[in-house]
C-alpha cells in the first residue's frame, strides 16, 4: 500500500516531531516549516529540505568569506 499525506493524516507524529512543535525556542519558521513538511510527500519533503540546506550552508560560506575577507583587507592596510 502506498502511503501519502492524506493516508497519514490521523497518524501521530514521532515524539521528536511533536517535541520540535512546541519547543519555545524553535523558532516560527521552523515550526510553520514543520508542519508545511509534515503535511507533504515524506520523500518530497526531504528533497526540499536537503536543497535547503544546501543553499543555507552555501549562503553561510559565502557570508563568512565576506566577512573575513573584510577583516583580511583591513588587516593588510594597517
């Protein structure tokens, strides 16, 4: 049997899952993101969030290549 998100609708979440939703320190984001994910395909939902991760850490390398290069300049003309 094929199961989807509509098949799994009624089924209680992992205790991970649950404890993520109402976490005070998670953010809105990733609750919201979360319960999107939860409502999808599970092999969809893990794609998307593999290529985001991906973009985020691309985003974070670049940002502290900035950064550094910023602190490296001003180092060099001292």
């Amino acid at each position: 049997m094929f199961f989807n998100a509509a098949n799994l609708k009624d089924y209680p979440m992992t205790p991970p899952g649950e404890a993520r939703l109402v976490d005070f320190s998670a953010s809105d984001w990733l609750k919201a993101a979360l319960r999107s994910a939860l409502e999808r395909d599970p092999v969809d939902a893990l794609n998307d969030a593999e290529i985001l991760v991906k973009t985020l850490r691309e985003y974070l390398d670049a940002v502290q290549r900035l950064a550094n290069g910023g602190i490296e300049s001003q180092i060099d003309e001292h």
